[in-house]
C-alpha cells in the first residue's frame, strides 16, 4: 500500500487512460480523415475530462490534482494548436 491511497497499478492505469484516449482520437481522425484542428479540440475535451475526472470526482486521498493540472495545460495548449490550424492548415504540423 503506498501512502497516498493508490496501488503503484492502479497509478500506472491512471496515466495510460489519457494517452489511449488520445491515441484513439488521433487513429479514429486518420481514418475518417478529420480535418486537424477538429482533432485537436476533441483531444482537448478529453484531456479537459480526464483533468475534471482527476480532481474533481476522484475520492479525496486518491484524487490526482497535479496531473490533472497537466492535463488542463494540455488541453490549452491543444486548444490553441487547433485554433492555429484552423486558421491556417498549412502552417500546422499536426
């Protein structure tokens, strides 16, 4: 038992939940050939759910607020990619 409430696996699925997440907007967009900044804005929806997830509904000894203060920094910073590539789509890499 760790001192904070959570087993080291249940931590570890805690991390993996967002990147599958992402990974499966990002391979869901390429095959139905989304435009980029539509992909961004809905990896930002769930990185925003996954943060409110992980702060807000989280049992208070096992809630993650710095993680999900990473996730809603994510989610800024994929909010602005988005708008940036909706903007200009030649200009974004993404």
């Amino acid at each position: 038992m760790s001192h904070t409430g959570v087993e080291v696996f249940d931590f570890l699925l805690f991390s993996i939940y967002p990147v599958i997440g992402l990974l499966a907007i990002e391979g869901i967009s390429r095959l139905i050939k989304a435009p980029k900044w539509i992909k961004l804005w809905v990896q930002a929806a769930v990185s925003i759910g996954f943060g409110v997830y992980y702060w807000f509904v989280l049992p208070a000894p096992q809630n993650f607020p710095l993680t999900a203060m990473v996730m809603f920094a994510l989610a800024i910073a994929l909010i602005y990619q988005g708008r940036r590539a909706k903007i200009s789509p030649d200009k974004s890499s993404y």
